[in-house]
C-alpha cells in the first residue's frame, strides 16, 4: 500500500466522524498564519490553537510570495483577519542552497530553466541567522494592512 492509499483511507475515517461542519466560515480568532512547511512544525500545537481559529498558509521558508500574499489578502478582505503571524525557525531548509544553483540543477536535468523564484534566504540569514531577524515588520501592502507579528521557533 503507497502512503497515498494509507492516507486516503485515513481521511475516509475522518471524514465519517467530522463534526466541525458548523464552524462558521471566518477564523474564530481573526487570524491568519503564513509559516514554513517544515514537517517538523506543528502550527495549531505551537500557537495553541483548534480548527477553526486561523488561516494557515505554509510555503517553503513562511516566504510572502505572491501567492501567500494573495491568501492573506482574500483572509483579512473577505474573511475578516485581521492579525498576521509569521513562523520561521532554526534549521530552515532555505538555508541550505542558493536560487541559481538549484535553477541550473533543474536545467541540466530537463532543459528548462525555472522562471520562478525560490526564494532561497540571502547571505545575511545564513551567517547570522533567522532569529535576530524575525521581528522585523512585515511591509504593508496596498491590498492588505500591516502585518501584526513574526515569530521564529
């Protein structure tokens, strides 16, 4: 059996015993999440929270690409967020490699170069860091207001 079929079985169970239809559809916090996707990180136990409390989004990194900040956008404007918090922490994978490097990789391997960005965390994180870095702001956007907080793990 693959991890796939385990999984979808495992979700046939949950999906018989869930209960939490009624939630309404808005965060009951007013809150939304973008964290690193980290398997090591458990996002609900680190802030303590339940189903329906936030909106989690999760990317390599926790990075405010443009796809997360259009999830944060559609949370806090037509789902009432209206607190930010980002999660980093030790050990990030996106310490580990540079843009370039893996898009040549990519290249080699296919023939296609990546248009994307990876977003592989510049020098400075490398050598100093994430955590004195974490509690810088977040910049504002025209589509969505300022970021509440950062945090690291």
């Amino acid at each position: 059996m693959s991890v796939t079929d385990e999984l979808l079985r495992k979700n046939a169970s949950y999906a018989r015993s869930f209960d939490k239809g009624s939630l309404p559809l808005p965060p009951a916090k007013h809150l939304a999440v973008l964290a690193c996707m980290d398997a090591r990180l458990d996002v609900h136990k680190i802030l303590g929270l339940n189903e329906g409390d936030a909106h989690v989004i999760r990317n390599a990194g926790g990075v405010a690409t443009d796809d997360a900040i259009r999830s944060l956008v559609i949370s806090q404007r037509l789902l009432g967020t209206n607190e930010i918090i980002l999660i980093h922490h030790t050990d990030c994978g996106m310490l580990t490699f540079k843009d370039d490097d893996v898009k040549r990789q990519i290249e080699s391997d296919t023939g296609i170069r990546p248009a994307f960005a990876l977003e592989a965390f510049p020098t400075w994180r490398r050598t100093s860091g994430s955590r004195s870095h974490a509690s810088r702001p977040v910049p504002s956007s025209p589509t969505s207001p300022a970021c509440a907080a950062s945090s690291t793990t």
